[in-house]
C-alpha cells in the first residue's frame, strides 16, 4: 500500500520569498514520486518527478524537490515566489506496477502577497 | 510534449439526462487513462481506470452503470455520466501516460483541462 501527506494544506509566501511545500510519503517498494500544481478550472500540469536517479530533482518554474529516504520525504522548494506561483499543489507517488495507479496527497494552496 | 485534450470543458444539464465527457490523447497512444473526480478545495478522486479494448476498472464506491467508461480506441476514452443528478456536479479530470522509454510507472500522467459538469 502506499500513501501520500502533505502537511500543509495552506502556505502562504510574500512574493520574492522562499517556498517549502512538505510531502511525506510512504511505499512498500522504492516510490516514483511527483509534484503537480493545478491552476482554477484547469487540468494538473507536471513540475518534476523523482524516479531513482538523482535525490535532487530540478523541475520547470525554478522548482525543485528533494527526495529523502530515510525522512520519506519529497518537500518542494523555490527560492523566490512569484505571483504567477499561486495554485493548488499536488505531491502524488505511483505504484511500481504496469497499472501505475497514482495516489495523490490533499494539495497545498499556495498564496503568494505581494 | 506529450497533450491530453478533454471535451467540453463547461456542460450544464437536466437531472436525468446523460452527458458524455471525451478524453483525446492527441500526439500519442494511450492503452491506460485515468477518470478522476475533484471536489471543490480536495484532492483529486481516482474513479475508474479506462482500458482500451477491455472493461474498465472501477474503484471501489463509484457506480459502474452509473458512470459508463468506454476506451474504444487507442487515442479515446469517453465517460458517460447516466441519469444525472445534483450530487453528480463536480469537476471531472481525465489523464494518460504517454509511452517512453521509462517504465510506465515513472512516466508523467498527463492531463486533460478539465470538464465542470452541472446538474440542475
């Protein structure tokens, strides 16, 4: 069985400051781990994923993530907020299976002040 | 990259009618998508696993005659949602794995933009 906790359900940043969304997962196998952030109305759109490689993962937008085994986590990070940043995120972990069912966490909505 | 197209993106109906939600893979094959459900402010709800040429797999709780799944194609899955009411309206999301040289489960699903089904 796997599960995925965000453990903020809200964070909110001025713009032009750091951004920490926190992901703990857990997985029977070793996870393919993922962050997607969904803009109102609008499909869900990949930031990055971790997938065994390297623990330091660099996605688009200036995010990145970094997965911990012995935390069992995947906390998202940005160095500088911009207004364009406010969404619903999602930290989502797959089974290593030819399914590949998804589990999604609860989503962190970020607020970005200006 | 890899596009999920999701039609309509807005529908309103009458409780009892049908309405049928269209999920098109445009660049690429999928054997697999995924039909989800979102509430407002909650995470995404996996409601079945669309398989082209077979049955689809439903979870546990979502009615299978109510919520008719057919992957008729390679490129296609559709979702019918029968004899709807109120309680139905609600944001439906569909997504896909495009195929590389990954194993399936490390590669990105891909998702449509959505369909905001209302029921009056």
């Amino acid at each position: 069985a796997q599960s995925v906790t965000q453990l903020d359900s809200h964070v909110s940043v001025s713009e032009g400051t750091p951004v920490l969304l926190r992901c703990n997962y857990s997985s029977s196998y070793s996870p393919s781990l993922f962050w997607y952030v969904q803009h109102p109305n609008k499909g869900l759109q990949l930031l990055l994923k971790y997938t065994s490689a390297a623990t330091l993962v660099k996605g688009i937008n200036g995010f990145e993530a970094e997965f911990k085994k012995s935390e069992t986590s995947f906390h998202l990070t940005k160095p500088s907020a911009h207004m364009s940043d406010a969404a619903e995120y999602f930290c989502v972990v797959s089974e290593r299976t030819n399914a590949g069912k998804s589990t999604f966490g609860d989503g962190t909505t970020l607020t970005v002040k200006p | 990259g890899a596009v999920v197209s999701q039609h309509p993106s807005r529908v309103i109906c009458k409780s009892g009618t049908s309405v049928k939600i269209e999920c098109r893979s445009l660049d690429f094959q999928a054997t697999t998508m995924f039909w989800y459900r979102q509430f407002p402010k909650q995470s995404l709800m996996l409601m079945a696993t669309s398989n082209e040429g077979s049955k689809a797999t439903y979870e546990q709780g979502v009615e299978k005659d109510k919520f008719l799944i057919n992957h008729a194609s390679l490129t296609l899955s559709t979702l019918t949602v029968t004899s709807a009411h109120p309680e139905d309206s609600s944001f439906y999301i569909c997504s896909a794995r495009a195929p590389d040289r990954a194993p399936f489960y490390n590669s990105p699903l891909h998702f449509g933009n959505g369909t905001r089904l209302t029921v009056t």
